[in-house]
C-alpha cells in the first residue's frame, strides 16, 4: 500500500510544473513565452 501511495505522489507531482517569474498582488503574471496571462 505504502509503495501505491509513493508512486501517485510521484506521478502527480510530475504533472505539475513550476516556473519562475514573480506574481501581481493578485497572484497572477504575463508568460512571456506564451504571451499569456494566468494566476496560480
């Protein structure tokens, strides 16, 4: 059981990804690879 939950900890944090790039009061920024606007 222990060796499942290890390896959906795994998988899940493998689809997250981070970026650099600071954030706006509202937690958001511009990607400037994407040209895009998001927040987290």
């Amino acid at each position: 059981m222990k060796g499942i939950i290890a390896v959906l900890i795994i998988v899940c944090s493998s689809l997250a990804h981070a970026h650099s790039g600071g954030t706006d009061k509202n937690g958001c920024h511009h990607d400037r690879q994407t040209g895009t606007y998001h927040c987290h």
